[in-house]
C-alpha cells in the first residue's frame, strides 16, 4: 500500500447503521481530497451484550453503493473466515482486522488461512493490550499466508490507570513497530486513542509529526445519534476543516544548512548517549562492590528508605533542570531493579 497524499486518510462512521446514513456521510466526505477511503463497521465486537452489535452482511450492500457513487474504496472490520468471505463476495476493497481479533492468534490465523492466494490489502490495529509481540505475530501470519498488501493502524491501548484519553497512546510502540517494520505503512486511529472529537485534532497532528502517513478517523453526518462511540465520531464538515488544518512534515532533510547542523547536534547527542552507558557502567561497579558487603554481613539487598530517599531526590533534582519528574522516576526505577539483581 502507498500514500499518495499526506495524511492518507480513511474516514466513515463506527457503525453502518442506515443506507441513507452511510450514503450520506460518503458523499460529504468524498469532497475532502486527503479521503481515500470510506470506512464503516457492518459487525461490530461490543463488551456487553444487548448492545447493537452491527446490522450485518445487509451493510455491505450500502459500502457497493458507496463506491459506485463516491469511487471511494471501502473497508470493513472483520472477526472470522465467514466475514472475509462475505467481504469478499461483495467486492469490498480493504479489510481491517480489529484490537479484540488481533489479540487473539487463532482468529488471526484462521483470518489468514481464508485469505491465502487472494491478493486484497489487510490492516491490522494493534491488540488491546500493550504487546508488540502480538501485533507483530498477527501481521507475520497473514505475511505468512501470502498477503503482501499489509498496514498496521496504531489505536492506542487499554489501561487501567485513569487518564484523559480513551486509550494511552504508548507511542514507543508503533514506533518500535515501525523500525522493525520500516516498510510497512503505518495508519493512526485518533478516535479510538482520544475517545472524544476535541482530541481527534491534536492526536492526529501528534501521529503526522512522528512521521505516520495516514489517519482513520470515525465520521458521522450525526455523530451525537451514533449507536456506538458517538463522542469519539465527529462530521464531514468537522473532518474536511480538520483535514486542511493538519500539517504533515518531510521525512526527508533536504536542506543543506539544516542538514549540517543537524548532523553537529547529533554528534553532541551522541557524545552523551556515550557518557550515559560509561557512568551507568561505573554505577553498577558501585552498586557490585555495596552488594559484597551487604552479603558479607547479612545486610538485606533491598533498603527501601534509602530508595525512596534517592527517587525523591531525584525527582526534585529534574524538576530543577526542567526535565518531567515522572520521566525521570521511571529511569530510575529501571536502573534501580537493575542494580537490585546485580546484587543478588
């Protein structure tokens, strides 16, 4: 898959719902030229049931009319070989394989299996919890089963701890996704990570300036009568004004002047990256040399006081050079569980 434009973007509401309301909002967001895609959910994975789930197969009858009005491509979610196979029969054009599927490799591989010699790109979004391995393995067993045309989508991920966003970005993850993967177009769903419409914007801005090419991005023409993730949906009028306003940058330095100093901040980095691994070095030599002693005389490796007494001090200390407090606690907390197995 290539981006022809940046941000590539799929865009269509969670839920096919009605003909008039899939029609409708394809034909308004058609007239956005960064709108590649049409998308819209025909079987939905809620937690709870009692809850619309999707109107089914009767939906991809309404993505054929999309396409044939808007010549918009279509794409739907799909969970097991009888959805790929209804996909398939109704010529929809892109399949995408959900968090909840995605976490599960049976799923994935009998996906794959009933994908094998048909040549129809697949976008795989990053399972529910925070796994690189699972995202990966679910991207290899289609690879595996000869699908070439292959997109991951970064949707975040579910966490307990309480935060603004619906999701947690965790962007070290596609990032690491993606120097894994250097070829492999990489899609950001900012719905499904801020789970409300006022952070679709910045998200999206956020995912174009760490060098993601393309969006996904529910879209409704009445998103507040959304039968599901209604907040996180927003209009075509909304999407196409939101659209103009993002500004995508060039992986590429093509400046010589900026190229050149660059390269001269670089080496200073370097230099430090340098420093940093030969005084963490120096300090595990200390902390190797403490540890003989404590086993010497039956001192406990763990001195919780003077740990709690350092990552204060610590803390402080960052918030003094305007470095974030909580960075710095956990490098610290790495270093420290680090420090505790060399003394074991």
């Amino acid at each position: 898959m290539k981006f022809d434009r940046i941000p590539w973007v799929i865009a269509g509401p969670c839920s096919a719902e009605s003909e008039r309301q899939v029609i409708s909002t394809a034909r308004e967001i058609a007239e956005s030229p960064h709108v590649k895609v049409f998308r819209a959910g025909v079987w939905k994975p809620r937690t709870r049931p009692d809850t619309f789930e999707g109107i089914g197969k009767v939906g991809l009858e309404w993505l054929k009319a999309v396409k044939a009005e808007t010549s918009l491509l279509t794409t739907t979610e799909v969970a097991n070989a009888q959805h790929v196979e209804l996909c398939l029969d109704n010529n929809v054009d892109i399949l995408w394989i959900g968090a909840r599927t995605t976490v599960n490799p049976f799923l994935v591989q009998e996906i794959a299996n009933a994908l094998k010699g048909i040549d129809v790109p697949v976008l795989v979004k990053n399972p529910i919890n925070a796994e690189l391995g699972l995202w990966l393995g679910a991207i290899e067993r289609l690879y595996h089963a000869g699908i070439r045309k292959l997109a991951a989508i970064h949707r975040g991920f579910s966490t307990y701890v309480q935060m603004a966003y619906r999701n947690h970005p965790n962007w070290q993850i596609p990032i690491e996704l993606k120097r894994l993967l250097p070829n492999l177009p990489l899609i950001c769903d900012p719905s499904h990570i801020g789970g409300h419409r006022d952070f679709i914007e910045p998200i999206s801005q956020t995912a174009l300036d760490l060098g993601i090419q393309g969006l996904m991005i529910e879209t409704h023409i009445e998103p507040d009568r959304a039968l599901s993730d209604s907040k996180q949906q927003i209009t075509p009028k909304v999407l196409i004004e939101l659209l103009d306003r993002l500004r995508a940058r060039h992986t590429a330095i093509t400046d010589k002047q900026v190229k050149r100093k660059i390269a001269h901040l670089r080496a200073e980095i370097s230099h430090t990256d340098s420093q940093i691994i030969q005084d963490l070095a120096d300090r595990m030599r200390w902390v190797e040399e403490i540890g003989k002693l404590k086993q010497q005389h039956g001192i406990s490796v763990l001195q919780i006081n003077r740990w709690e007494s350092l990552l204060k001090d610590h803390m402080a200390r960052a918030r003094q050079l305007g470095l974030e407090a909580e960075f710095i606690k956990e490098v610290f907390e790495l270093i420290h569980a680090q420090a505790v197995k060399r003394q074991l």
